[in-house]
C-alpha cells in the first residue's frame, strides 16, 4: 500500500498475483470494451469491497489528523 500526494493525496493498494494476475489478463484480452463487458454475477467482490473498506478509513484517518502527512 502506498500514500502518496500528487496533485492531492491517493491511496493506492496492491497486491496480488497467481489466479488474480491470470484472471485480469484475460479479461482484458477477451473482453475489456467489447459486448461482453459487464458485472457478470459469478465474479465475488468480497476482496474488492474490503479493500474499499481499507482505504476509506485511512483517508478518514488522515483527513481527522491535525496534523498534515508527509
């Protein structure tokens, strides 16, 4: 995970590989912008969803910090 500013502060989570890196690149090379893409309901966003989680109580913290991170 990394905090960064840039223009404003981004926090940035990542990680992952094995069946995560296959399945990305087949998406991509399959069906990213063509008709096939959307939500299909097989996919579980539970991992998605905590990693949401994660981040929006870091920016929570940050943003309740007097004072500014470096």
């Amino acid at each position: 995970m990394c905090v960064q500013k840039a223009g404003g502060w981004h926090v940035r989570v990542a990680g992952g590989s094995g069946r995560g890196a296959t399945t990305r690149k087949e998406y991509t090379s399959l069906r990213y912008h063509k008709p096939s893409d959307k939500v299909q309901d097989t996919w579980d966003l539970a991992r998605a969803v905590e990693e949401l989680q994660l981040a929006f109580h870091i920016g929570l913290q940050v943003a309740n910090t007097a004072a500014i991170p470096t």
